[in-house]
C-alpha cells in the first residue's frame, strides 16, 4: 500500500512528464506556427524558411520525436494521474 508521501512523488512525476511532452510539442508546434508566419512576408521569406526548417521539421523522425512520442506520453500520463 501507497503512503501519502509516495503517492505524492509519483503524482509530481506524471505531473513533470507532461509538462516536459508538452514541452516537446511546443517546440514543434513553434516552428510550424513560424513557418505559417513567414507567408505574410512573401513568397521569398516563405521559401527561404522552407528550405531551411524542412531539414528539421518536416522529417519523418522529427515528427515522431517531437509529435507522436510526446502525444502518447501525455496521454498516458494523463490516464495514469486519473486512475
């Protein structure tokens, strides 16, 4: 059985483990919005951040990191927190 101090610990660290996933979204969600931003500075400041974040952002491995991992991890923490 759980004491009230164990059970704390472990609610502060689900509690950490979704900031720090959603922290991981931030970043991505960031960069995506930077990306829609620069649209409004013309067809050339779009296409030179294009070509510089698509490196980054738009892989498939960035996206799982930054994207699905995150995600899943808030989800479960989430589901652990409320059982």
């Amino acid at each position: 059985m759980s004491t009230a101090t164990e059970t704390a610990e472990q609610e502060r660290f689900w509690i950490r483990i979704q900031a720090a996933s959603g922290l991981a979204f931030s970043i991505f969600l960031a960069l995506h919005l930077a990306n829609t931003v620069t649209a409004s500075g013309g067809e050339g400041t779009y296409n030179a951040f294009q070509d510089g974040a698509r490196r980054f952002y738009q892989t498939m491995l960035f996206e799982i990191l930054l994207v699905a991992v995150p995600l899943v991890t808030h989800l479960v923490a989430s589901i652990v927190r409320i059982v």
